[in-house]
C-alpha cells in the first residue's frame, strides 16, 4: 500500500456520504475505519488536505463549525476516513452543539472504528472542550493518536517545548504526539505511517 518514502500512496479516494444524526445513514461497516476529531479552527480540513495529497479534498468551510455531518470517505477501497464535525465554536448556538454530542458520541462507538486522529494546536493548551474528548475516548478506549498542528508557527525549540508540555499533559509519552504542518508537510509520513498501523493492528 505503500513504499519507504510514502507509506500511505493514495490511488483512489471518493466520498461516501454524510452521517447527519446519530442513528442516521451511514456507510455499511465493511471497511475499517479511522476517524479525524479536533475543534473547529485547529486546522482539520488543511491536514486531510496534506495527508491524502488532495489540495480541495476535505471541504474547507469559511465559517469553522459549519461542517455539521460525519463524512465519509473511501480510501483506496481499503478504509473509510470519517471526518468529524469541528467543536468547540463558540458562535455555534448551544442547541446545535448539543445535537452533535449525540452524533459524535454514537459514532465514536462504532465497532468498525480502528482509531481516532485527534488534533490539537501545538500554540495552545487543550480547551475543556478537548479534555472531554480525551475522557470519551479513554472511556470507549479507542486507540487514538495525537497530532499537534501549525508547527510551522513555532521555532523548532519551541514547537519541541510544547511536543514536551502536550504529552505531559495527555499523560502519554514525548513520541507519541506528532508534530504537524501543512504548510511544510511536516509530520506527514508519521501520520500516515501511523494511521496504516493502526489499520494493520490486530482487532480484539
């Protein structure tokens, strides 16, 4: 599926659909998948853009937080890429927030769902928004991996200061948080080597 330099070589990619409600459609669970969460300005369309070398790939809304669906993606008929609803925003009304609560919580118990991407940005400290993600997925123990984003923002001292002070406060070790940048492509090939370990991993 890949090669030493690429690890995750993308021959088709085609969108799915999109899960509005908890309940609602969604894609048949026939393919593994792997799901992409952080709050609504943290740079999530720019890193699926990056990941799948598509530069209009993930639908870039001028608004964040108006992307309100789970939508899938079909990856080289290999695995579902699920793109989560941002949250966080504070100009999202309270109501509509808490109908993506449900949503993203059912979802997140999907037995297909081999791990979560979660996205964090390395200039600031999580937000309560963020820590009640990291309890969820603790609580349905999903594998999850941790990607600090815009590190391109930041000195190389400094982006490993916040790699160091992130870790520490996800209670995980230094290497397993990635530092990413679109704009440089940084992190990349640890993202997708890390995603394809996770579609390789035995399930229990």
């Amino acid at each position: 599926m890949g090669n030493a330099s690429d690890p995750l070589v993308i021959r088709s990619l085609e969108f799915v659909g999109g899960m509005a409600s908890a309940g609602g459609w969604r894609p048949e669970a026939t393919l593994p998948e792997i799901a992409f969460a952080g709050r609504s300005n943290v740079g999530k369309s720019s890193l699926l853009n990056a990941l799948v070398r598509r530069k209009a790939f993930a639908r870039v809304s001028k608004t964040p937080g108006r992307t309100r669906e789970i939508n899938f993606f079909r990856v080289n008929d290999r695995f579902l890429l699920a793109d989560l609803p941002g949250y966080g925003y504070a100009r999202v009304s309270k109501s509509r927030s808490a109908d993506w609560g449900p949503l993203i919580e059912s979802y997140l118990r999907t037995p297909a769902l081999r791990g979560v991407v979660q996205l964090l940005d390395i200039r600031h400290e999580p937000t309560l928004d963020d820590h009640r993600m990291f309890d969820f997925l603790a609580d349905v123990g999903v594998p999850t991996l941790f990607v600090a984003t815009k590190a391109d923002k930041l000195s190389r001292a400094a982006a490993e200061k916040r790699l160091r002070e992130l870790a520490g406060v996800l209670d995980v070790e230094e290497g397993d948080v990635i530092a990413f940048s679109a704009q440089t492509g940084e992190g990349r090939t640890d993202l997708a080597a890390a995603v394809v370990s996770l579609l390789e991993a035995e399930t229990p």
